[in-house]
C-alpha cells in the first residue's frame, strides 16, 4: 500500500492510497441505485425521489471521493513572520454571552506567533456596553494571561477551558503552581465582574470611569440605530506591554455604525467595516476571521497556515486556508447531526483535490489582496520582504485612528465603492462565507484545507431543534440562492473552476434537494404499508440481493 507524497519546502501533501478502490466503490454504489429505480420504474412503485438521490449521488463524487491531506511543516517558516489581522464578530449580548466573547480574543491573542505582528478587532453588531466591558476587562487580563501561555506552552489557550480541564495543565513545579494560582484568581476575578454586569444588565459605575467607551453608552445605545462605537483598547507597536515587558497585541473594539434605511448586511458588512479598520492599522497582508463562538484550540494554527501562503513553489496561489469547526457540547448522540462532520471530516479532505474547500465563515485565513477583489494570474508573487512591513514600525497615530476608523466604519462609506460587489465578503446571500469562496475561486485562487491533529477551532452549535431548523433554514435557502443566481456553478463555474469544484459547489448549493428523498423516505413506508403494496421484493427474488446491498 503506497501513499502518494509530494512534499515542497514548507507544507507536504499526501493523497489517500487504493485511490482506485473509491471510484470502484462509487461505481459499484451508482450502477445500485440505477438498478434499484429500473426496478421501481418496472414494478410500479413509488420512485419519485430517486432521480433527485441519484443526481446528489453523482454530483457528490469529488468530495466523498479519496482524501488529500496536507501537512505543514512549520519549523521551516522563517522568523520573521507577516504580520496578521484577526478579525472577530458577535452580534447579541444575549445569544453570545460577553463572557464567551472575552474567551475566544484571550485565546487568538494567545497565539504562538509574536504578539507585535497580531491586531484584534472585535466587531460588536450588539452595540452592547455588557461586550464592550467583557473585552476591555479581558484586554486587561491579557497582560498577564498572554505571557503565561507563552512561558508554560500551555493548551488549550481560552482560559475557560484550560481552567476547567485537569488541574495546572502545561506544567509542574513549585513556581509553575505559583504563577497559575494567580493567573486563575485574576481569570475568576474578571468571571465574576462580566457574571455580575450581566446579572445587574450594567456595569458598575467604578468600572465606567476606567474607560471613556463606556460614555457611548450613558443614553440608551440602540443596536440597529446608532454611531459608530470605537474604541483602541490595546495599542501595539510597543506602546501596551504586558506584565513581563514585552510588546501587547494591538486590540480595538468596534461597533460599526447602523441605520434603518441602511442595510448592515449582517455578518458580511461587519467583517468587511473591519477588514477597512485593520487597513488603517496594520494593513496585515493575511487576514484570520473567526466567529466570536468558536475559541482557539491550537496555538499553533496561524504558523500552520503561513507555511501555505509562504511556500515558495505553491503558496503564491492560495487565496485561503481553511480549519475545520470541531464543536463542543453537543446534544447526546449528536441528534440533529450539528457537528457537521461530515463535511469537517470527509468532505473538505476530498475538495482538497480540487482546488479546494469552500469558505466556511470562521477559521479562515485569507490573502488580504485576493479577498479585496485581485485577480489570480500566473505572475504574480508577492515577495516576503513586502508582506512583512506594517506592524512594529511603530508609525500609527493612535489619536488619528479612531477618527479615520469612524468614517470607514459609517453607513454612507460603502455607497458607489465596489465592497460586498467586488471586494471583500459578498453582499446578499445568507451564506455569504460560501459565495465569497465561490467568487474567490472563480478568479483563479486556490484554497487548503488544513485538518491539525489537535482542533484548530472548538465552537458551539445549536442545541435544540429549534435553532437547528433556524440554521438550516437560512443555509439552504442561502445555499440554493447561490446556485439560481449568476454565480450559479456551471455558468459562473465553466472554463474557471476544475469540473470536479463545479460538482463540489453543485452538491453543497443543491442541499435543499435532500429535502425530496428524506421526506420520500419517512413518508412511503407508511403509506405504501396501508396500502398494502411491498416495497421490497420477496426474499426469494434475485432482485432482493440489490436490495440487501
Ligand atoms: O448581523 C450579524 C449576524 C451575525 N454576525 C456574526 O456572524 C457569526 C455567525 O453567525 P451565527 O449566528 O453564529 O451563525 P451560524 O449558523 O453558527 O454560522 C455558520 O454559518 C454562517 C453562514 O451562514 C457562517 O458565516 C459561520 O461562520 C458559520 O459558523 C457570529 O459570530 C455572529 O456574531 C454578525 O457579526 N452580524
Ligand atoms: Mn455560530
């Protein structure tokens, strides 16, 4: 049994060996189901579902078909790294508790990359003072949260989860035991100031003065009414240090501004008003977007992903690298399937063949120049040396800031200008993670998929039936918009995605097809049995092997 391994300076691909044994399984599979609706059509029976089975079957093909995995190999990155933007989003205090907030920056700004090459942005679509004084409390805590990962190497780096895991994880030692009693007490000391303001619903005067944010909020703040709250938190270019010295990340709040007759375009218009603000900054050639309910479980992802986009034969044509979602806290069993492992699992492996995986809308790194609209062509290779300006020159006017940011993040900035058209994340579908891939795709990117052993990304998902069908509701209505649109696959598509990407993108818009064979299938048994007519062939039949398969 050989594996196929093709391996260039900084990342390694292997493809699954017995490739040939999946088209044999495939086939074997198609020409089944082909026989089974002959049957049907034959005998008269209900068959109405299968030609949509089938079509999904085949078009499924590429994705289900043998895994490509690549590998990074990240003790060949060279030192000095390109800086990063992270770019981070919640939208309701309510749904997405500030304390869940807090977490997940505490655990990107723990990243094993060099604290003075990170910015973090947190877009509040909540406009909510009860998030504003979790992330402010957490910059704080980050002081000395951040350099007593980096010191022990601890894992997993959101403190919530290294609490609640085995006791002193990441190390022993009298000092060790020390340092990690304090850092816990400081942890459980902001716990329980973020619990206290959200049981009260505001935040205790004392704590108002320590920042002149908290002002926005001294009349009431309406989410889908108000101005642009901004608000620099952490500045980098070694202004803010923390507890041992050493240079802060830069971290800023910001709640874009939003007005009724204005459309905010949800997650889009918020990571687009972002992805302007970060320019103002850093301008981070690369940029990592994460959903505010999905913490860092490895430290060591951002490394992972450069050693794509730095490889010196490959990576000048990867637009993004993409993680897959593991989620925590699922119902027993995994009853409504919200783990989506299939697609984490199998599928993205499988799309890794053809030019890669869809944009899956967190744990996601994109190229900031293939995400602003550029085109891919064949001559272009960006030089290390213009990636790695930006952070660390210590040049940002950090008063001239949230002024400029105010006007990037205002309502009236986008009109006439190409973002959510031609730059940035697509406007206009409800799954705009997918259709921005599909744009990207189509103007000559690659993507990676890249699976660590250990998760990169451990995140929620919905718990009840209810905002499970809410979900899968806008996923594929969204899904299916993508497909009847002008950027449907096969149109869009030819003579610019490989054929097997156009099938991938097929299978997943055409998701609410499966809705024809399940219900035909909860549905036939029982009337076909009260009707008194076999939906099976008689044991004695030859056509009952068919069947048993
Ligand atoms: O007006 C909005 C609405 C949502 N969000 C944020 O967008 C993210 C995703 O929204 P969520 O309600 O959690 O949707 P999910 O169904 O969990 O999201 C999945 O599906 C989306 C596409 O539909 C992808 O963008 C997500 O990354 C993917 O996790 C969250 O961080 C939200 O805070 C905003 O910033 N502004
Ligand atoms: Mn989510």
């Amino acid at each position: 049994m050989t594996t196929t391994t093709t391996s260039t300076h900084l990342f390694t691909t292997r493809s699954a060996p017995l490739r040939h044994l999946y088209k044999l399984y495939f086939f074997t599979f198609l020409s089944l189901t082909l026989s089974l609706l002959y049957y049907r059509f034959t005998h008269h029976l209900p068959y109405s579902h299968h030609p949509y089975l089938i079509l999904l079957l085949i078009l499924s093909e590429p994705s289900a078909g043998p895994p490509t995995f690549h590998s990074p190999n990240p003790d060949r990155l060279p030192e000095d790294l390109p800086c990063v933007d992270v770019l981070v989003c919640t939208a309701d205090a309510a749904r997405e508790p500030p304390a869940m907030v807090a977490n997940t920056l505490l655990s990107l700004m723990a990243y094993d990359y060099g604290p003075e090459r990170l910015a973090f942005y947190l877009s509040d679509d909540g406009a909510s003072e009860l998030t504003f004084h979790a992330v402010a409390l957490a910059a704080e805590f980050a002081r000395r949260w951040v350099p007593f990962c980096r010191r022990f190497g601890v894992e997993p780096r959101a403190p919530k989860a290294y609490f609640a895991a085995e006791e002193g994880g990441g190390g022993e030692g009298v000092e060790f035991r020390r340092v990690w009693g304090e850092v816990k007490k400081l942890y459980e000391d902001m716990q329980e100031q973020i619990a206290y303001a959200g049981s009260t619903g505001t935040v205790p005067e004392e704590t108002r003065k320590t920042h002149k944010g908290f002002r926005e909020w001294d009349s009431k703040v309406d989410p889908r009414d108000h101005d642009t709250i901004l608000e620099v938190l952490l500045k980098g270019s070694g202004k803010d240090r923390d507890v041992e010295g050493n240079p802060m990340p830069t971290l800023i709040y910001v709640s874009r501004e939003k007005r009724p007759e204005h459309p905010h375009h949800y997650k889009a218009g918020a990571l687009n008003a972002m992805n302007r603000v970060s320019a103002l900054v850093n301008n981070a050639p690369f940029v990592l977007n994460v959903d505010c309910d999905m913490y860092a479980n490895n430290s060591q992802a951002l490394r992972h992903a450069m050693c794509f986009f730095l490889d010196p034969e490959q990576g000048h044509r990867i637009g993004y690298v993409q993680f897959p979602q593991s989620f925590g806290g699922l119902t027993k069993n995994d009853l409504y399937a919200n783990g989506v492992k299939r697609i984490y699992e199998i599928e993205f492996f499988g799309t890794n063949a053809f030019n890669g995986p869809m944009y899956a809308g967190t744990g996601t790194v994109h190229r900031r120049e293939s995400l602003n609209g550029r085109k891919f062509t064949p001559d272009y290779r960006p030089r290390l040396e213009d990636m790695k300006q930006g952070m660390g020159s210590g040049n940002v006017n950090w008063d001239e800031l949230e002024a400029k940011a105010k006007v990037v993040t205002s309502c009236n900035y986008e009109m006439g200008k190409p973002w959510g058209k031609e730059m940035g994340l697509m406007y206009g579908c409800a799954v705009e993670d997918v259709f921005t891939g599909l744009v990207l795709h189509t103007r000559g990117w690659r993507s990676v998929y890249c699976g660590p052993e250990r998760e990169a990304y451990l995140g929620m998902a919905p718990t009840n039936v209810n905002d499970t069908l809410v979900q899968h509701k806008r996923w594929s209505t969204g899904l299916l918009q993508i497909f009847l649109s002008d950027y449907c696959p096969w149109t869009r598509g030819l003579g610019k995605l490989k054929m097997g990407q156009i099938m991938c993108y097929s299978f997943y818009t055409l998701w609410a097809l499966w809705c024809m064979p399940m219900l035909c299938y909860a549905l036939l048994p029982s009337l076909a049995l009260a009707h008194g007519i076999p939906l099976f062939p008689k044991a004695s039949d030859p056509w009952f092997a068919v069947f048993a398969f």
